[in-house]
C-alpha cells in the first residue's frame, strides 16, 4: 500500500482539515457516497478491518482483528445470527439435558470442505483435540475449558491405563501426582511425555488409510513422535482397514509435522520405564457416567456409559499442586488412588500403586467428546454450562480440516494451502494490506450468499483507514477504528450536533482494561494505587465516543437502555451507574471497582514503598501504535500516576508484536482490552484470570477467586450462579491484577447502499449476509 512518508502525510492533512473544521462534508454523509447507480459495484464489498489478523486459523486466531474474518471463512455447529445468538451452521439441530451438562449435535449432510470433502463430526473432534493438546499452543483452549477432561488433558495431567495395575483395570482414567519428596524417581516430575514413541523404521506420515507412497513427510528411523490420537477412541476416526492407526506429531522443525502411521510402527517408548505417580480422579470430571455419580450429584449417574476418570484439578480436595502438573513423561514410577468421593472415607479407597510410563497413555478419551456416527457430536461438561450452545460459534470450536493443518501446522491459512469450509474462500493476503475473499462453491448455504467478492483492507492505521473510508475504497469501516480526533466532526460535536447519517455508536460488550503482569509488579498495594489514582470520566471526555468509565470489569449494556422488566431483574434504578449483563431474563452486574481516590492511593502507594514494592526504575507501559486514542489514555495514565510519585515510561508497540510479548508474560503494564464472544461473564471475561488459563497475560493466580470459580460452575441456577460468580469477581479486583478504563461502545462508518450489515452486542455481524445497493437512493 502507501509508503511511510506518503501515509503519513495522508493522515496529517486529513487530521488537520477535521480538527480545524475546514473541508468537513456538508451533506448528510462523512465519506464520498457515488451520485449514479451505475457507480456502485453489487457484487463487492470493501471493508476497512481492524488490522492485520493474527492468523486465519480457527486454534490460532486470537486477536478481534482475525475473529469475523474466520467466521466469514470457516463454518461452526453454530454460527452468530444479526443479533448475535447462535443460529444453525454445520449442525441442524442440538438437544440439551436437562442438567445443562451433554450438548448433541446433529450435522448437516450437505456440508463440504473447499478441496469436496465431506465435512463430518470426526473433523469437529479433531479439531477440538488439537486445541487441547499442549503442542498446538491454542490461545483459544479456554474455549474448550467446561469440556470434562480438556483441561486436564491440556496440562497433561490425565491417563488412560494402558495395563492392570494394583486394583485397577485397564481402560480406567487416571490423574498424576508428582512426588517431590524423598527418594521420588528421576524424571518423576512434570516434564515427561508419556507419549514419546519411535519407529524402528521410517515413518511415512499421511492421512488416514493412505498407502506409504502417498507420504508428505518421512520420519527417520529412532526420531521421537508425539502421539496425540488413534483410531477408535470415543470421538475419533474408525480405522480404514480394521487395524489401529495413530496421528502423531513430529516437531522436525519450529512448524513441525503431523500425521497418520500404522500404529504397529510406533515400537519404541523412549520413556516407558519412567516412573509416575498417579490417582484416578473424580467421577463428575470423567466421561460418561461413573457408578458413583448420583453420589456426587448427577442425576443420570446409573446410566450405563463407557467411562474414563479426569482431572485432580477440578476434583474438591486435590492436591494444591494438581494445577500445575504438566504431562510427565511416561517413564516414571507412577502411583494411583481411587478418585475421591465427596467425603473423606472414599480416601481408603484408593490404594497408592507404582505404575511405568509405559502402563498409561494421554489419550483423547480422557476428553468429554463423543462421536457416535459421522453426523452426530456429543460434548459433556463437568458443571451445568447454560452457554454452551454459543460457545460454539467461538472460533476456538470452529473445526480445521486435519489434511491441512497437519502439512503446514503454522501455515496452513495461506491462500496455497487453506482449506475453508464457510460462505467465503481466501484468494490472496498481502500482509498490513488487504485480504481476498470470494464468494465459497462448496459452502451450504451459498445460494444465500449475494457477494461474489469480499476485501478486507488489513491497514493498523486508523487515520489512514479513516481516509480510505472518507475518499470511496472501502465500503464500511469495522467497529472501532475511527481516530478518536476525528470523532468530534464524525459525531456531530463541530457540526452542531448534527452526527453524520453514515456514523453509528452502539452498545458493545467490550471492555478497555491494562494488563499488570502480576510476576513482575507483585505487590498489591502498588497495583491498588494505580488504580486508585486514576480518574476514568476524564477518558471518554478525549476519546469522544460515548465510551462509559468504570473500574469494574464484566461490561454490559448501559442501565439506562435497560428495559422495566430488565432494570425490575438487576435491582437498580434507571439512573444507577454503570453497565448490565442480561441473558436469560437473569442479570449480572459486575462489583464495584477501585475506583478514583486519591488520598487511598497516597495511603496504598505508601504502604507499597514501606514494602519495597514499588521499582526504583521508571514502570513499562506498552500500548499498541496506530491509535492517537491509546497513545493518549497512554500519556493520560502516565501524568495520572506521577501524582503519586510512580514514574513510567511508554512505548508503543505494532500490535501482533504487543499480543505476542503480553503471551510470554514479557512486559509490565499492558494497554488491553477483551471483547465477549457471548453474553456471559464467566466464560468471557473472569475465565481469563484464572490460574492456569492460557489467556491470563498477567499471571494473577489467586486461591480464594479459584475456589469461588470452581463453586460457580457447579451452579445450574442462573441467579445463585451470579451471586457466586460477582463473588469472585470482587476478590480479584480488589487484587487488581488487572485496571478497567471503560466500556467499549462501537462505532461504525457504513455506506448508505450497503445493506444487512446487523450491528449487534458482539460486534459479531454475519459479513456474509450483506449485500449492495446501487438502488439505495431511490429505495
């Protein structure tokens, strides 16, 4: 696209004519609209996105630069209606249990994958394995986190018996325990892979049933594979030719490579004379049902199931150190128990015993996912899950296509190898420039479809997408990536209140908040001040886009647009502060913050310094460049807290550089934000503060909001669930490990012929129902 020197220059002569007020259009239009029909082009349609994505892969994508576009490119079970509640994709229908705790999904037959495969539930399955598994390194395993036995499988903390040991059988699900005491085995820690395996042969790695001619990668003979899947298992693939086949990972390289190989050939087990120690773990975590259940609760506990046992970290009384296990390798001498049942005499029942790597394997069993025929899914969660049906739609949920992925693991979502299987196909991606999409033959629902052609302008710049937009290239602007200098005119404020036609704020289920890396600055009284110190009414007054300030965190839909019966559920007057989170006629409001005080962040500040907490070194704080509203939160913060004697400095950063350095924990203070993928507080926004989620950028790990998390899932009533969950909310702000600036509001700049582009909640619009107008005018 444009050269430094030439954007830049775009962006000051545009900035200057909007803050001036001179050259402001005086129609009822802030871009160039075309006069004649003829002008508009039906067939296409031009976005100005919110920047470069991070991947186009549904386990890797993270940022909300890259959601819509994958949603536009990759089909759910379910997808995001116009207001933004799950509708039919791959499934056609689903039946929930009555305790919210087994969701079944029944797919379509006339789905297909852009390269003509049928696109099964084995896909679906596979697909949520990968985002399980360790090696993949999914931002989006939170996703997958009420499954039974996907987190523990992701922390490798869960095995299958693989032979008799003491009084258990083979098949049964066991957790580990790491001995760290005395006389403990080597190896017998956290970093064993219990499913290392080798050929005494080549391995031809290919997909599943292919003869070895047919291989795209050769593994030599005594290289070390990781299994991660065979044949047969409760959701994956039944072998083509009645004997077991295993998918495996070879990491040859920083990519890697995966495949399918006779299991027969794996005959080596580097690690298999380690020893562990394992226990079998708690029945309500553990695949189908258990003899025990209705003991512990579950209603349809007698039902006769196949069943596996899963993870010590979500069984009450596990170890403290359960969480923080990783998957040994197989070697070490194990030993197990019986799970617990609630109460402490089931203890006598689970005799320690010292088993091998070579006894056990880290199976995808262990995960609550079952296929019972190629077109039918069953996930089981471990708690009531009232929003599981909407977790679908989530990218972290929207299957890939095993033949792609498991080529080019990291690089599959370029346009030489993509396979897709939503309304839209990727053509081309010329990176911090635009995205191709067309119009997919293969997708369902294609007759639906009315755009041949979709562009993403991929700028991060926002002035210089605001003046694509301004000038005629694109045709909408994504939410939120209007320059908040701009705003004034764009909104009316310099127009006499007169907001332009093409202009719109609404309601967003969003939050602006700042990262603490916890590790770093761990003194919770520096982190209180900081809080403290901070007047958030003076931000939206800058950033001019209606935002509303607050220190708490879940967000919501402002109290004033709330309906009688909606204020009637929350217990608040129309006039009350702050936002509400209304699903199911239930309401969710979250604790009141730490909000501006400054003679308590004098007294919390002072108590930091007594604690040699405080740096004796300016603090970093990192924001993402492109934005003058970041930069500008950025130097208000800065002056914010020199009035209470903390210097910092800032930087700006180019933001998959920013996303990548918050992922490794690598900085101090991070401007951030989070955007709800469904209306729920738990899974879109508390989840992330949870010790082990791979979301949590600040590493705050707290034992009291752990307990309150874990007694909020066991809760299927919507309005006692809330209670629980505000409680925690409220242990971990008063924390602060993390610092509300906000509630996002969206605003949008959409032509006047483009049609169906349904601003919801979200910010989740199905792109591919829009369509173009040239009538627009006359309609």
């Amino acid at each position: 696209m444009n050269s430094g020197g030439k954007l830049a220059g775009v962006r000051r002569s545009l900035a200057l004519a909007l803050l001036v007020g001179c050259g402001l259009p005086d129609g009822d239009y802030f871009g160039r609209v075309p006069e004649r029909p003829e002008q508009i082009d039906p067939t296409g349609f031009r976005w100005c996105s919110q920047g470069e994505p991070d991947h186009l892969d549904p386990t890797l994508s993270w940022s909300t630069a890259s959601s819509q576009l994958v949603a536009a490119l990759f089909d759910g079970l379910t997808t995001y209606g116009s207001d933004a509640l799950p509708v039919p994709g791959l499934a056609t229908h689903w039946e929930i249990a009555r305790d919210l705790r087994t969701f079944t999904f029944h797919l379509r037959r006339d789905a297909r994958w852009s390269n003509g495969r049928p696109i099964t539930a084995y896909d679906v399955a596979a697909s949520a394995f990968r985002v399980a598994h360790p090696l993949t390194g999914s931002s989006n395993a939170d996703v997958l986190a009420p499954i039974k036995g996907a987190t523990a499988h992701l922390e490798r903390r869960v095995f299958v018996l693989r032979h008799p040991a003491g009084p258990y059988r083979a098949g049964e699900l066991v957790e580990r325990i790491v001995d760290t005491g005395a006389g403990a085995s080597a190896g017998a820690g956290a970093d064993v892979d219990v499913n290392a395996r080798t050929g005494a042969r080549p391995l031809a790695l290919r997909d599943l049933g292919a003869a070895p001619a047919a291989a795209y990668a050769v593994v030599p003979p005594g290289e070390v594979v990781t299994l991660m899947m065979v044949t047969g298992g409760r959701a994956t693939a039944p072998s083509p030719d009645a004997a077991a086949w295993a998918y495996v990972f070879w990491p040859r390289d920083l990519e890697g490579v995966g495949g399918w190989v006779p299991a027969r050939e794996l005959d080596g087990e580097p690690n298999g004379g380690a020893g562990l120690q394992i226990r079998r773990a708690a029945a309500k975590d553990t695949p189908g049902a258990a003899a025990d259940a209705a003991a512990e609760g579950e209603p349809n506990g007698g039902a006769g199931l196949q069943i596996r046992r899963a993870a010590a970290k979500d069984t009450p009384g596990a170890a403290a150190d359960a969480a923080a296990e990783g998957e040994p390798n197989g070697g070490a001498g194990l030993q197990i128990r019986r799970a617990a049942a609630a109460d402490a005499a089931a203890e006598a029942g689970r005799p320690v015993v010292t088993v091998h790597a070579r006894d056990v394997v880290a199976s995808t069993d262990a995960i609550g996912i079952a296929v019972s025929d190629p077109y039918t899914i069953a996930f089981e969660t471990a708690d009531p899950t009232p929003y599981f049906v909407a977790l679908t739609a989530n990218v972290g949920l929207r299957p890939a296509p095993i033949e792609a992925w498991s080529r080019w693991p990291r690089r599959w979502d370029r346009p030489e190898h993509i396979v897709t299987s939503g309304p839209f196909h990727l053509v081309d991606w010329k990176e911090r420039d635009r995205i191709e999409l067309v119009r997919s033959p293969t997708y369902w629902d294609r007759d639906r479809v009315k755009l041949a052609r979709f562009t993403a302008l991929t700028m991060d710049d926002q002035a210089a997408s605001t003046n694509a937009y301004f000038t005629g290239a694109c045709d909408a602007m994504a939410a939120n990536t209007i320059p908040s200098s701009y705003l004034p005119a764009i909104n009316g404020e310099l127009r006499g209140g007169r907001a332009y036609k093409d202009y719109d704020a609404s309601p967003f289920l969003g939050v602006y908040f700042l990262w603490i890396q916890t590790q770093k600055l761990s003194n919770r009284h520096l982190r209180r001040a900081l809080s403290l110190a901070i007047d958030r009414t003076a931000v939206p007054r800058f950033t001019h886009g209606g935002e509303i300030a607050t220190a708490r965190l879940t967000p919501g839909v402002p109290i004033a647009r709330l309906t009688a019966a909606e204020l009637a559920a929350c217990g608040v007057a129309r006039d009350a502060p702050g936002t509400a989170m209304m699903s199911g006629g239930e309401c969710y409001m979250a604790p009141p913050g730490l909000d501006h005080d400054p003679a308590a962040a004098r007294r919390e500040i002072a108590l930091a310094r007594a604690e040699h907490g405080v740096p004796d070194r300016p603090i970093e704080y990192h924001y993402n460049a492109g934005s003058e509203g970041h930069k500008q939160i950025a130097e208000y913060l800065q002056a914010a807290w020199a009035q209470i004697g903390v210097a910092v400095r800032i930087t700006a950063q180019e933001w998959n550089s920013l996303l990548a350095d918050t992922q490794r924990g690598e900085f101090e203070i991070s401007r951030f934000g989070n955007v709800g993928t469904l209306i729920d507080a738990e899974s879109e926004f508390l989840s992330l503060f949870r010790c082990g989620s791979p979301a949590n950028r600040g590493r705050y790990c707290s034992d009291a909001f752990e307990r309150l998390m874990n007694r909020a899932r066991t809760i299927a009533d919507q309005r006692a669930r809330n209670a629980t969950l505000r409680e925690a909310e409220a242990v971990m702000i008063e924390d602060a490990p993390v610092l509300p600036i906000y509630v996002l509001t969206q605003k949008h700049l959409i032509k006047p012929y483009v049609r169906d582009y349904a601003i919801n909640l979200l910010d989740q619009p199905p792109l591919w129902r829009i369509w173009i107008d040239p009538d627009w005018r006359s309609r």
